[in-house]
C-alpha cells in the first residue's frame, strides 16, 4: 500500500480518492473549500492538509484532478504547491484535463525538482469514478507509469500509457472529439425519430444493437427521451475541453470541422441556461428550434 496525496475533490476526485482509501492506501486529501475536505475524510478516514504542499509530504504518489490550466499550476507551483512537498524520485499524477502545453509545463517544472510527471486524463464521468469503472490514458516516462499503475488501477477499469508526456492529454482530446460528434448525431436521430411520430425507445432498441450503436446511445437515450439533463459530463467543461482541441488543431494543423460545428451548438444550450445541463442536451437545442 502506498502513501497517496490526493488534491481536488470534485465530483471525480473525491471518488476517485475514495477508492484509494477503500483499497487500503494512506491518502491524505487538499480541497480548495476546506469543509468538503473535512467531509471527505468524516466518511473515508485519512487526512487532509491545509495546502497541497503539505498533502504532498511524505507522499509516495500524488494525484491531481482539478478544473483547468490555472487550476492544475496553482497545486502544483509556488511555495505551496505540491511539488515544494515532494521528494527526489517521487510521482504526481495529474487526472485533470487539460492542454499539452500546461502539461509540458508542469513536467518540466517536476522534472528540476526530481520528481516524474505522468498525464492521466480519465473517461467514463461521473459514474465511472464512483464506479471503480473509469479508463485512464496516459503520458510520461515509463518507469513512473509503471510504479504508477497498480495505484490507478483502485478506480480504473482500463489504464494504458500511449506515449511521452503529453500523449495522454492528446488521446483525451481525441475522445472528446469523437464523443462531440457521437451526441450531435444521437441527438439529430432522436429528434428526427419524435418529428416522424416514431417510439424514441422502440426505434433504439432495435438500431442500437447495430451499427449505430454506441455507449452514449446506451446510456443517454433514455434520459434524452425525457428531456432530462442532469448525468453526467457538463456542457461547461465540454466546452472548456473542445476548446483545447480546437487549440490544439490550430497548432498542429488538424481540421476539425464537426468538433467546431458541435462547439458551437454547446454554446447555443448555454444561452438557453444549460451550462450545467450534462452534453446529451444537444437535443434540447433541437427543440427549441421547432
């Protein structure tokens, strides 16, 4: 069992450091809002530390699951930062999503202090990190991924090293590319289905065993249907992270027509007051159309 610091406790964090309490870790938790850190360890056990420097101490891992660049620089730098904290030859391991370039900022500025730096994005939302279920892709050096894995794996189902640092930040703009497309064009068969007075269920029952089938059909047709939109991943952050692969085609000269099309929807249903709704609300964007 390993000595685990754990700073963010979100609605994927403070699962997520769940699990590690859960499979005998010693973890030691950070929030911003200190009360949701003292709840944590009234239900988990631990610890929690007033700064992420002081969480890092004596930590043999440190994990991060924050909301953005600013966020993630902020636990991680200055006097009480993470890495003061940390030790020669230790590891941080960032689960927030964020762009490459804060990633390759962050790894450096490990790197001059000894310790690795491993990008973990997560899939899977919200049920996924409550579930143990979530797939982690990562990037960094090998040996660090591997001291890392059996740490990760007390709340994934999948957890793979695609490359370099950065390769994992990458991959998980590549999952969100194709999860933009995926609703859009669930949301479009959905609406087109209620227009054609055809049964929203019955018309997946049938086509969801097939080539249209899709985890998203799977697990949003139903709320969907409803017009319910309160699952899963927020709009918000949808577009907070469509908007670092858009970024990143700029730079690396990818064409991404549909993602930026579906970005722009997304701020469509934040007009209508859904910043918060979960991303299957694409639909409540086509029904507002008429």
């Amino acid at each position: 069992m390993a000595k685990v610091a754990f700073l963010g406790l979100g609605v994927m964090g403070g699962p997520m450091a769940g699990h590690l309490a859960a499979k005998g870790h010693e973890v030691t938790v950070y929030n911003r809002t200190t009360a949701k850190a003292e709840a944590w360890v009234a239900t988990h056990g631990g610890r929690f530390a007033p700064t992420p420097a002081k969480a890092a101490q004596g930590a043999d891992f440190v994990m991060a699951c924050v909301g953005n660049d600013d966020d993630l620089r902020a636990v991680c730098t200055g006097p009480d930062g993470a890495f003061a904290g940390m030790t020669e030859g230790t590891v941080f391991v960032d689960h927030t999503t964020v762009s490459a370039k804060i990633t390759a900022e962050m790894h450096a500025a490990a790197a001059e202090r000894g310790v690795a730096f491993v990008d973990a994005p997560v899939s899977g939302g919200q049920a996924g990190a409550e579930n143990g279920q979530l797939v982690v892709m990562c990037g960094g050096d090998a040996a660090a991924f591997a001291r890392a894995e059996p740490v990760i794996a007390a709340y994934a189902k999948l957890c793979k090293r695609l490359g370099d640092s950065g390769a994992g930040q990458l991959t998980k703009m590549v999952n969100q590319i194709c999860i933009a497309g995926l609703v859009q064009g669930l949301a479009e068969g959905l609406h087109f289905a209620e227009k054609a007075g055809l049964d929203g269920r019955a018309v997946v029952e049938v086509i969801g065993g097939g080539a249209a089938g899709s985890w998203q059909m799977v697990n949003r047709y139903e709320t969907m249907v409803e017009d319910r939109f309160d699952f899963g991943f927020a709009v918000d952050w949808m577009r907070k992270d469509l908007g670092i692969c858009l970024a990143t085609a700029d730079e690396n000269g990818a064409s991404l027509p549909v993602t930026a099309l579906v970005d722009q929807f997304y701020k469509d249903v934040q007009k209508l007051g859904g910043g918060r709704w979960d991303t299957s609300s694409l639909i409540r964007r086509l029904r507002t159309m008429g």
